[in-house]
C-alpha cells in the first residue's frame, strides 16, 4: 500500500529499511502471488529517482537485483505469468535509464527476453510488447559516456570501468543480498 503511492519520501524511508533484500528473497522463492508483490515493491522502488540510484549505487546492489530477476524470467520459461513477466520486464526497462547499469545488461539481460520464448505470452498485451522492444532498443544501441559503451559488451561498468568484478558471486543463493543492499 505504501508503494502505490508514488511518494519519494516513502520510497526513501523503503530504502532505509532492508525491504530491498527482503524483496529479492521472495522472488527467488516465494509463491507465484508473493513474487508478483515483492516484485511490484522492487519496481515502484525503481522507479523513483532515488531508488534507481540506490540500486545502481553498487555494482553488487545492481547485480543482486539483476540475478533475481534473470532468475525468475528463466522459470516463466517453464511457469508463465504474464503478470510477472510484466514487472520483471518493467524492471529491468528502468534500470536502462541507469547508462552503466544499461551498458551491464547488454550481457546480463536474459537470452529468453531476446528471442521469441515470449511471444505466445505477450500477444494479448500490447503494453508489455512495447516496454519489451524500448528494453531491447536501449541494451542494442550504444551508451554515450559510458566505458567500453562501443563493445556492448562491458559487465564491469557498474564497478566503475575495472575489469574485475571485484569477486562478485552473481551465481550463488543469496549472492549480494545481505548487509549493505
């Protein structure tokens, strides 16, 4: 209820709390409904100025989001919810108004997101069709201003243009969820 306000000091005072790993707990294990919530809480948080900034603040911040949502696209793949499938793309569409985290989604967005796996899902919503293709746009075309903007192909730029994730475990339960998100 507190989201749906569209309040940025609400959103500051989410923030400060650790609703942001809460939430990311939930879409990696809650129930279809529970996900569908978290997931909306993490989208409102998106987007709000602040709360983009603060995820796209850390590369670990970033990518600890960017893991779960990858994560429950890759299960739509076998359990489809066009209602979830909705925010997750909503999601990752904001964190491309971000140029380091658009430039660390030209790898890290999901392949399923790239093709066709979709389609028989979104022909009914035209809304999502849409905020899918503005996603593709931003991560395929290149980000002015942004190291290594010109490969496409720079993960690091969330960690300040070094090559090195600086140890990132993007792979493991709970990867960047705890103190500090």
């Amino acid at each position: 209820a507190l989201v749906k306000m569209d309040d940025p000091e609400v959103i500051n005072f989410l923030l400060q709390t650790e609703i942001i790993p809460l939430c990311l707990r939930i879409m990696g294990s809650g129930s279809e409904l529970s996900k569908t919530v978290a997931t909306f809480i993490v989208q409102k948080i998106l987007l709000d100025n602040n709360g983009l900034a603060y995820v796209c603040t850390t590369s670990d911040r970033f990518f600890a989001v960017s893991k779960v949502l990858s994560d429950m696209v890759n299960n739509l793949i076998t359990n489809p919810s066009v209602r979830l499938l909705k925010h997750c793309v909503r999601c990752y569409l904001r964190l491309t108004d971000n140029p380091r985290a658009r430039e660390a989604l030209r790898t890290a967005l999901p392949q399923s997101l790239r093709d066709e796996t979709f389609l028989h899902l979104l022909r009914d919503d035209i809304t999502v069709r849409k905020w899918l293709a503005q996603l593709l746009q931003a991560v395929n075309s290149p980000t002015p201003g942004v190291p290594g903007a010109a490969g496409g192909n720079d993960v690091s730029a969330l960690s300040g243009g070094s090559s090195v994730l600086g140890g990132l475990n993007i792979g493991g339960a709970g990867g960047g969820l705890g103190g500090g998100v």
